[in-house]
C-alpha cells in the first residue's frame, strides 16, 4: 500500500500541483497532504490506514456526514437509470420547488455544476438584467475561481499570499470594486461614485473563506439597501451557508432578502451540483426565455440532483437537526476556547451554527485585514498537533471549521481534549 508521501509524489506526476484544487496541497501547513480512501459518518480513513475525525466535511456539504444511508441509496437508484441523460426530469423540478419554498429570495432557480458557474452565471445575469458592468465584492469573500472575482479573494488564493491571480486581466479587474467587509461607509463611496455603472453587489453573508466572519449589525441590510437604491441588484453568495446554517440559509436566519442567490455545497449531498436563484422578473431574463445566454451539458444531473434531493429531504423532514448542530457545535467552541485559555493561548473564535473557524489572535475578525493578523505559522503548528492525535481540520488559518450531524457528543469532548493538549504542546 503507498504511503500519502508516494501517492502526492505520484500525483505530481500527472496533475497540475499534485492537487485539483489548491488549498488540497497542504503548503499552508507544511504538511503532505492526506489521500484518503474511505469515509463514513464523522471519521474518515486514509491510503495508510489512519482515521480521523472529520471537521472539513468535504468543505461543507457533508451535513449529515459520510455516506449517509439515504443519500448513497438516492445516488444508487438514480444511477441504475442512467448518469446522465441531457435532458429533464422530474426530480429537478422537485429539488428546484424545495429550494424556492425554503428560500425567501428564491422565486425560481438554475442548477449548475459548481459553485463558480453559479456565480458566474450570477454575474451575468445581474449585468444583463441591469444593463451595467461593474461588479462590487468584498475582499476576502471567495466566489469562485470566476476571472472577474479573483480580485482580492480569499481561501486558497490568500493562502498562498498572492490574492489576484495571474491570468486575470486588467480590463476584467476593472469591472470589480473590492471594499472591506463590514464597512458602510465604503459602499456608500462606492455608489456615489460608480452607481450607475454598477450593476450588482455579491458578498457572502456569512464568510467562510477568509476564516468565518459575521456580518456586524445592520450590514447587510445597509448593504442592500445602497445597493437596491441605484437600481443594483444584491446577490448572496450561500454557496457556504446555504441550508448550513439554517433551512432557509443566512437569508432567512438573519432575515435579508435577496435580488439573487448563489448556492452550493449542501444542496448537492457531496455530488457536483450547485444553483443560483432569485425573482421571478430576473430570472426570466435567462435564456430559453431571455436574452441571456447560461447553459450546461450536465446541469441537473439526475445523479446529483438525487444525492441533493435525499440531502434536503433529511434535513427539511427532521428539523431537530439543526438544534442538535448547534449544541454540539456550542460545546466544540466553548471546549476550544476553555482550553486555550489554559494555556494562555490568544484565539479568537467566530461561529454560526455548525461553522466556526479558530483565529490565532486575540481578534476580534471584522474583515480580511483583522483575520491576516492570525499567527499562521501557530495554527501551522496546532493542526499538525491535531492530526497527529485523529483529528482532520481544514489545511488553512483562513477556512471554516464543519460540524456534522454524525459527530457524537464522544467525538466533540474527544476533539476538546485533544485541542487542550495541542494547545500545552504550543507554547511548551
């Protein structure tokens, strides 16, 4: 059996970096980076045999963790019929009807493939339906590796110190206004000076990639409210939270509307599938009907859409889901900041519901400038402390922690108990 070692040094052979997409390569650790071989529930099983508890959860989607029984026979049946047919079905309608009923701002919807076509598609559709090309983001919200975005993003892309990525071009930067998260002020400039050039603002409500950071209160709403009144269309980016931090999403937790929303990760049960939404007269601008252009050779494919379906179905029908999310994911945040403040560690850590990422400061983190002063080379440490003892946390400073609903009140205090010893081994 090859060890992690000989099956990176394998991949670097035949795959760009080792990895297919970066933050995987573990540089921001120090680390090799694991290959893994099996996974159900909250543990997962490396090509060595090693087993750890998950909190990376394949970057979100698996709420319900690995292999979930009804997920995986949905994927099966659905399989058996055919992988892909090009064309619709009805179990695209119906995944389609619980996205809209579960989301205020959803009146109809797209499926896509991922996350960035989604956003893409977004974009467009927002410059189409407005006439305008500029584009406002917030610096250290990912949406995506979407040229026009690739401005000031976060995830992989600040993990490696360099924001903006080659290959973007200047005039496709220029179409993009980078603000601070949780700064009215600066939108309100931005406006005044580009307002009618601007034809949507897109900001994760909850950001996940630059760490997690909540908005402050009053942001989003002041946020959309700028944005509706120069005629801009407000876009939510819930790729992350989408039915993560509630049924219904961000939106419906913390009670903003948005023009268009962006989906991903959960509605897809860990299979390639993701979705953008919003009003009605919006989204009827989309061809077959309107006159701009979106389209995909294997969007809705009836396997994801059946992995998706079985995955909303879970959570929808059994709403107690959440509350136990939140209790576990509570006792995970209370045990990591007891034990930190044992060992006289300064940690600063943001939560929602089942995310929440450990900052190695005293923060607190408003924006990508605050969650850049983290020690870095600390949690470098710490999440090798934490591997070496079973646990498996995202490879970067700057990522979401992912509960799931297969982790146990055991597993929890397990994690706890590790936390505090890595945290005696930090500053020993």
């Amino acid at each position: 059996m090859a060890t992690n070692r000989e099956a990176f040094d394998e991949a670097r052979r035949y795959i760009a970096g080792g990895v297919n997409s970066p933050v995987r390569a573990f540089k921001a650790v120090g680390e090799t980076p694991l290959f893994f071989a099996s996974g159900y529930g909250c543990k997962i099983t490396d090509i060595e045999g090693h087993e750890y508890v998950d909190y990376v959860g394949s970057w979100g989607p698996h709420i319900l963790g690995h292999a979930s029984e009804p997920i995986v026979t949905a994927i099966t049946r659905a399989a058996k019929s055919s992988t892909s047919f090009g064309a619709p079905t009805v179990t695209e309608t119906t995944l389609a009807r619980i996205i809209c009923d579960a989301l205020p701002g959803c009146e109809r919807v797209r499926l896509t493939n991922s996350g960035t076509e989604a956003s893409m598609s977004a974009l467009r559709l927002a410059r189409g339906a407005t006439g305008r090309h500029k584009i406002v983001k917030f610096a250290g919200c990912y949406h995506g590796h979407v040229d026009s975005l690739l401005v000031s993003a976060g995830s992989g892309a600040l993990t490696f110190g360099n924001p903006d990525s080659a290959g973007v071009t200047p005039g496709v930067a220029n179409d993009t206004i980078v603000l601070p998260f949780n700064d009215v002020d600066a939108v309100e400039r931005a406006y005044a000076q580009y307002g009618d050039e601007i034809a949507g603002t897109i900001l994760e409500p909850i950001a996940g990639n630059m760490g997690v950071v909540l908005p402050v209160r009053g942001y989003l709403e002041s946020v959309a409210a700028i944005t509706r009144e120069s005629g801009a269309l407000f876009i939510m980016d819930e790729v992350m939270t989408g039915f993560r931090v509630a049924w219904g999403g961000a939106q419906k937790l913390l009670n903003v509307q948005p023009d268009l929303t962006v989906l991903g990760k959960v509605i897809g049960g860990g299979m390639p599938l993701a979705a953008f939404g919003g009003r009605f007269d919006i989204m009827e601008q989309l061809a077959p009907e309107g006159p701009v252009y979106q389209a995909g050779t294997l969007s809705g494919n009836p396997v994801a859409v059946a992995a998706g379906l079985a995955a909303l179905t879970q959570l929808r029908n059994n709403p107690a889901i959440y509350r136990r999310l939140e209790v576990l994911s509570a006792r995970l945040e209370h045990g990591l900041r007891a034990g930190a403040e044992r060992a006289g560690i300064k940690v600063y850590i943001a939560r929602c519901g089942s995310m929440l990422t450990v900052f190695f400061q005293d923060g607190p983190v408003h924006n990508l400038a605050d969650a850049k002063r983290s020690d870095t080379s600390r949690f470098s440490r710490f999440h090798e402390l934490m591997r070496e003892q079973g646990h498996y946390l995202p490879p970067s400073q700057f990522e979401a922690w992912f509960v799931s609903n297969a982790h146990t009140f055991r597993d929890i205090d397990s994690t706890v108990l590790a936390a505090e010893r890595a945290f005696a081994q930090l500053v020993s």
